[in-house]
C-alpha cells in the first residue's frame, strides 16, 4: 500500500541514497560531482533544514519531493515506479502549499519537461548551465496556481 507522507529525521540517508540512484539511471549524462556521503550531508544539513519533504512509501522510499515558499527544490521518483502517479502525488503537495511556484530543470530531461508542462508549468528562461555545478543547461519553469 502506498503512502505520501511528511518525511522524518531519520529518511533522511534513504532520501540520499534515492536522489543518487535516480541521478544515475535517469540523468547519466550529468558528471558525479560528489560523494555518497557528501550527498547525505547534503540532504541532512540543508535540504532536510531548509525545505519541507515528501515522501512517498510502499516498502521503501520510492520517491520525494523537496519545497519551500516559491521554489520545488527535488522531485525524484525511483525510476521503475515513474509513470504510475507519483510524481504527480507529490507534485501536487507542494502545489497545495504555494500559489505559485518556479523550478530548474536540465534542458536534456525532455521526460521532465513533459511532466512539468503537463502539470501546468511554462518555461520562462534558458542558461547556458554556468550558474550550476553540473555546469548543464537548464530551463527555469514557473507555475502559477489554478
């Protein structure tokens, strides 16, 4: 049975460890940039502290999402459990919470950007990907409620 819920303290290492197989399988292109651990860190000291997190569960942590007042920080979904719904559940948690709502998105993800689109977001700006540390060109998308 699969739940959304309010991610806890101690998700934080399975948040981690799915934002990096999902990275892999899904975005190989991108360059391993850090550590598992520093990835952890990462999670633990500034996503987990600055953002509220979703997750959603059957058995294990199959997906999150990360947001705070404005932005959609993480939307990650293991890859065998996307396309049944769940980016679109979590998606729509942090929908609830904002009225309106940017993200950045690698121009590469066309399968995200699909998503996004579809979920009402509309592109507002292209980088070159100078302002990363993937130093990947990216899309600014916007949602804008209702």
């Amino acid at each position: 049975m699969l739940r959304i819920r309010r991610a806890q303290a101690d998700d934080v290492a399975a948040v981690a460890r799915l934002f990096r197989v999902v990275r892999r399988a899904c975005l190989p292109y991108l360059p391993d940039l850090h550590t598992a651990e520093e990835d952890l860190g990462f999670f633990r000291d500034r996503v987990f502290a600055e953002c509220e997190l979703w997750v959603a569960q059957a058995e294990a942590i199959d997906g999150f999402v990360a947001f705070r007042t404005g932005w959609c920080d993480h939307l990650y979904i293991r890859p065998e459990c996307q396309r049944h719904g769940l980016g679109k559940a979590l998606l729509a948690v942090s929908m609830e919470n904002n009225t309106s709502m940017k993200l950045w998105v690698f121009q590469r993800n066309a399968t995200a950007i699909d998503f996004y689109r579809a979920n009402g977001f509309r592109e507002i700006e292209r980088t070159d990907g100078s302002r990363n540390e993937e130093r990947e060109p990216d899309i600014l998308m916007v949602w804008t409620g209702g």
